[in-house]
C-alpha cells in the first residue's frame, strides 16, 4: 500500500439544509455532534482508569465520608475537562481529518458544526469542569486536569505534525487519568501516583502502535508524523511495541513492591503482561492488520483488567 499524501475532499453535510428534516431530528443530529466532539469512547476509557485510581486512592488514606458524592464530583469535572480537550483536538486539526477517511464524517470537517461553535463548547466545558473540580474536589486535581488539557490539546495536538516524538509527549496528559483519581480521593503526588503513571505511560505505546498500523494511511493523508508511516516494513512499529510491553511488565509490579497489594495481583499483572508481549511479538512477526487487531483488543482488556486486580487486591489485603 502506498503511503503517499493524497488529499481527499471532506463530506459535507449542513443539516440546516437537509431536506424534510424535522425540527426534533435536527436538534437530534446536532446533540450527536457534539456526543461525538467528546470522543465517547476514550472519554470512557479514561474515566474508567480515573474510577479505578479514586478506588484505589481511597483505600489507601481511608477515605469513608461522602465517597460516592467526590467520585460522582470528580467524574463529571474530569469528564467535562476531557470533553474539552477532545473538542480542542478536533477545532485544531479540523483540516487533516478532512483528509483523512476515518474522520473526514466528523462534524468540523463535514460542515455539521461551525468552529465557533466547538470553540464556545471546548471553553465552556474547560472552565465550568475546571472550576466544579477546583470547588468540590481539590485544587490539586484541578490543577493536573488543567495540564492534561493543555498539553493534549496544546502540545501533543500540534506536534503530530512535526516529529513521530509527539506519541512520547501525548503519553503524558494519556497517563493522568488514573492520578486524577488517586488526587481526587485525597492523594499526593506520591509512590502511588507515580506507579499508576508509569504504568499508564507505558501500556499506551503498544495500543497506538497498533492503531497507527491500522491507519497509517490515514495519517500519511492527513500529514501527521507517526512511527508506522514513516516505517513501511513494519520492524519500528513492532519493536516499539515489543520494547515498551516487555518495560510495562517489571513496572506493572510496583504497587506490589511498595506494599499497595499483594500476591493476587502480582500473578494477575504477570499473565497479562506476559499476554500483552506475546500479542506484540505476533503483531511483529506477522505485521498483518488482524495481528495489529488483536494486539489492539488485548490492550483495551490488559488495562481494566490489571486496574481492576490492582484495587480488588487492595481491598482484600485491607478486609
């Protein structure tokens, strides 16, 4: 397959315009617009890694008193911090993805939404979720949300268009997640914070490169600067993958070693970090789209999986 830039017109598709639409469908089609300008799916994702970081965070100061009401504060302000983000990320590269396939249907590039509308909702989500974060959680949560937002949509965003070293910088905000969580349920940046980081960061360097495998064209079209297109044998990407895999399994240990849990979750992390290197090393041996497929599918399980085994071993060493 050829990775030469190619430019493809974006779909347009004013639904001012359509015909015999009603009024409820239209107000319909324009509140999915902005669904999707939250990128759900990794809104998610990340919530679930922020739900799990609070969990685990609460077991370790004993946090009792108004536990649900801080979680449900601090989801929303962190979801309305993500939303932000995602809708920032989208304004600033609203010209590529109409150049590529897979995002040239979003609702900047295919003319549903204005950019002055996702500017007025990515500011109106930043400082109503920043602001209910700051008031009803910490100021130290807010804070970490603030940087996440910035350097997602103000660093990583940019960079993808100049050098493939901006998956290293967008690991950072993408490893926040879970210490949003650990913060927002009164923990410091402390040996705790700093595992669940460490193990985000490196779990997401296998998960993009088999994404950026699968859309490698697409970002070759679209002008972005990722490992598999300038890599068409393969071998980067997949030696990538195996190098920060084969990294995350003696990290995903340390809450076991800083005395966070036990045995249980160490045997835990050891099988699925051992699954998540096999499914790399199949990924570079085979260098195929359902091999990129597969690592893709064990990495959306690995997380939750080794998160989920992390705060149930916690709380069983604790009962």
């Amino acid at each position: 397959m050829s990775l030469a830039s190619t430019t493809k017109p974006a779909v347009t598709r004013d639904v001012g315009f359509l015909p015999n639409t009603s009024v409820s469908s239209k107000l319909r089609i324009r509140i999915a617009d902005y669904i999707e300008l939250t990128k759900p799916k990794i809104a998610v994702l990340a919530l679930i890694t922020v739900s799990l970081g609070f969990a685990l965070s609460a077991a370790e100061s004993g946090l009792h008193a108004n536990w649900w009401g801080l979680l449900g504060n601090a989801m929303f302000g962190i979801g309305l911090v993500a939303a932000s983000s995602s809708a920032w990320n989208q304004l600033i590269e609203h010209r590529i993805d109409g150049r590529m396939l897979r995002t040239c249907r979003r609702p900047l590039p295919a003319g549903r939404l204005a950019r002055w509308e996702v500017a007025t909702f990515g500011t109106i989500t930043a400082v109503v979720g920043l602001v209910w974060l700051a008031s009803f959680v910490n100021a130290l949560t807010c804070g970490l949300a603030a940087l996440t937002l910035v350097l997602y949509a103000g660093v990583y965003t940019p960079l993808k268009r100049y050098t493939v070293l901006n998956t290293v910088v967008g690991a950072i905000p993408g490893a926040l997640p879970p210490v949003l969580g650990w913060t927002a349920a009164g923990g410091g940046l402390d040996a705790g914070a700093f595992a669940l980081f460490a193990i985000l960061f490196l779990w997401q360097f296998p998960h993009f490169m088999a994404i950026a495998w699968l859309y490698r064209q697409d970002y070759a079209d679209g002008g972005l600067k990722m490992i598999p297109v300038t890599d068409p044998t393969g071998l980067k990407t997949g030696l990538t993958a195996i190098g920060y895999s084969l990294a995350l399994l003696p990290v995903s240990w340390l809450p076991a070693q800083w005395g966070m849990a036990g045995i249980g979750y160490c045997g835990a992390a050891t099988i699925l970090g051992i699954w998540y290197f096999v499914a790399s090393v199949q990924f570079l041996r085979l260098k195929t789209v359902p091999a990129a497929r597969r690592l893709l599918w064990t990495s959306l399980i690995y997380l939750p999986a080794l998160l989920g085994a992390l705060v149930w071993d916690r709380y069983q060493l604790l009962s």
